[in-house]
C-alpha cells in the first residue's frame, strides 16, 4: 500500500493545482443539498493526527521498475505511484470507495508524471542557479510538524506507520523546500505588474472576478424522509406549521433551530451560509430564491421532510469592480505566469519513456 507524505509543503500544494487540469470542489454540503442523502457533518481529525489517506493499491507493474528518464535521472514505477497517491491525498479523495482508485489512477497519472518532469527541471533551475535550502527552513518545518503532536513518542509513532525516521523527513524537507526556493528565486526576478497591465488582465479574464447569484440562509428541518408512516409524517408537518405560527408571533429563529432541527446545521442556529443556485433540491432552491433578506418562507417539503427557510443575504450575479478585487487579479495574473513556466519547463525536458 502506498502512503502520501507525511506533510504536503506549500510548493507541492501549488505544483498540483497547476498539474490537475480540474480539482474538485470539497464542498461538504448540508444533508438537505442535491442528491445528499442525510448524515452529520464531517468532524475534524483529533489533535496530533495525520491524514494519510488515501490508500492506493500499488500498481501491478514492478516498483522498482524503470520506466522513464526525465534529464537522465531514471525513474521508477515507485516514484510514479507516490505521485499519483500524493495527488489523490491533495485532492481529499480519501472517500473514494476502493473499486474507484484505479479510476483515479488513470485519470492522474499524465499529470502525475508531468509533476516528476517538472521536479526535475525545478532542481536543474535550482543548481543552475545556486538555489540551496538552508538548516534553518529545515529545523523550522520539522518544529512545525512535531507541533501537531502531544509529545515527541506520538510524532516517531506516526513517522514509524509512514515507515519513515526523523532523518528520511528531514531528506524530504530539503528536496521539497529546494523546489520551494527555486520556484521563490524565480518569481522574485519577475517585474511586478503595472496598473494598466493589471486592469488589461482583468477586462481579458473579468469571469474569474464574477460571482452567481447567491442567498445566504438558516432554516429548521422537521425530518420525514419518503417512505415515512403517514401518521409520522403528519405529525411532522403539524409541528413544523405550529413552529411557523410561532415564528410569525415574533420567536427567535435560530433558538428554535437549535431546539427542533433534525439537521446538523441546528448546533449554528440553522445557518447555513451561502449558496448558489444547483446546489440544493429544487423545492428548497425555489423557496429560498424567491425571499427577500429577513423573510420567513411557509412551510417547504423536500424529500428530506417539512423546512422553515429564513434568508438573511441575497446576492445578484455580478462582477466585482477591478478596485475592490485588484489584489486577486494581481495573484491570478502571477499565478498564470507562474502557470506558463512550468509549462515552459515541462515541454523543455528531455524525456525518455521506456
């Protein structure tokens, strides 16, 4: 079984956003939202913990198989693999039932290998360029990582189950901070942008600075799902018109979810924050759109059961004035030129597959 890096450094993060030609949304919708069925809401890992999911089942090709040369350093099916299962561990696929893995395989490993070719020509820049990687930025990472942990035994624990010593991540560190540093050396010799340049890039790309129409809202949920017993289901849609009533001589909505909601969102009163359009069953989206802010809807039945719906933000499509968003077009103008030197050395390469 494969394991991905104990810690996933910055540099790393950026590299596979740019490798994977979609990243898909974590988006861990309320149980209400399209096509979910019920359940609570994911909890955070405990306090020292590390998530070394997703297993991948290890290639049936040889591990140590070579099979390319990128700038004439071999590399191995091993090496390959690792990326692919560092991918799915960035991406959160660690839900991904097992018989789809081998999906996710093919689906990454172009862009797993494509990451291996750009490693190797971030560390030919690097050395052409004396990037080097300092004790320092070592130690710091390593403090930062143990950090996590109650005490030094719990940290050598985990590194055991990645079958890794305090010596084998310190190697990683340097490689991945060497990568880092490069990327580092690199932007830093790029001229900063102009304003005009700015504002040009903007009007290019102004649907990146656009956003949906949008409502933020809570509700109560009075669960009966389909199949419930008739006399159940009554009963619900009697108590959520009685809460409605309620509602309409002046009670408090968020107490009332706390009280009475069978969803998770009822800890926070019912607040569910913001979301677009195609996001919830069609019953609950057409309610929720149609109120203005501080409005109560009647009572709404989904397929999950009977909801009180309070909008409390609504939001019309638009596109954000350059002023407000100019330091995000400056991030996504770097981040496409950043974008097109990778590229640049990707294609540059001299690769070999066997």
């Amino acid at each position: 079984m494969l394991n991905p890096p104990l810690y996933y450094p910055a540099v790393i993060a950026l590299l596979t956003f740019v490798l994977l030609f979609t990243a898909p949304t974590l988006f861990i919708s309320p149980v209400f939202a399209q096509g979910e069925p019920a359940g609570q809401d994911q909890a955070a890992p405990p306090q020292g913990s590390i998530k070394i999911e997703p297993r991948l089942a290890e290639s049936p090709a040889d591990p140590k198989k070579v099979i390319a040369n990128i700038n004439g350093e071999p590399v191995t099916q091993a090496d390959l693999d690792q990326e692919i299962a560092a991918l799915l561990n960035r991406m959160g696929a660690g839900g991904v039932p097992p018989a789809m893995l081998e999906q996710y395989r093919a689906r990454l490993e172009p862009r797993a290998f494509d990451q291996l070719v750009l490693k190797s020509q971030l560390r030919d820049y690097a050395t052409k360029n004396n990037v080097v990687v300092s004790d320092q930025e070592v130690d710091d990472e390593i403090k930062k990582i143990s950090a996590n942990f109650p005490d030094p035994e719990a940290f050598k624990a985990a590194l055991a189950k990645q079958n890794m010593t305090i010596e084998s991540l310190t190697g990683e560190i340097k490689k991945d901070f060497l990568l880092a540093n490069a990327v580092k050396h690199y932007t830093s010799s790029l001229p900063q942008p102009t304003t005009p340049e700015l504002e040009a890039y903007y009007k290019e790309h102004s649907k990146d600075f656009s956003h949906p129409e949008s409502v933020s809202a809570s509700h109560i949920l009075i669960g009966a799902t389909e199949g419930t017993d008739p006399q159940v289901k009554s009963a619900s849609l009697a108590k959520a018109q009685a809460l409605r009533d309620q509602l309409r001589g002046g009670a408090d909505f968020a107490e009332l979810a706390r009280t009475n909601s069978s969803c998770p969102s009822s800890q926070r009163g019912g607040d569910l924050g913001s979301f677009e359009r195609g996001q919830m069953v069609p019953e609950f989206e057409d309610a929720a759109f149609k109120l203005k802010p501080g409005e109560i809807s009647d009572v709404v039945e989904t397929k999950f059961g009977y909801h009180i719906i309070k909008v409390t933000q609504h939001a019309d499509a638009g596109t954000e004035p350059f002023e407000k968003v100019s330091k995000e077009v400056k991030e996504s103008m770097q981040q496409k030129t950043l974008s097109d030197w990778f590229d640049q050395l990707i294609q540059g390469a001299k690769v070999e597959k066997l």
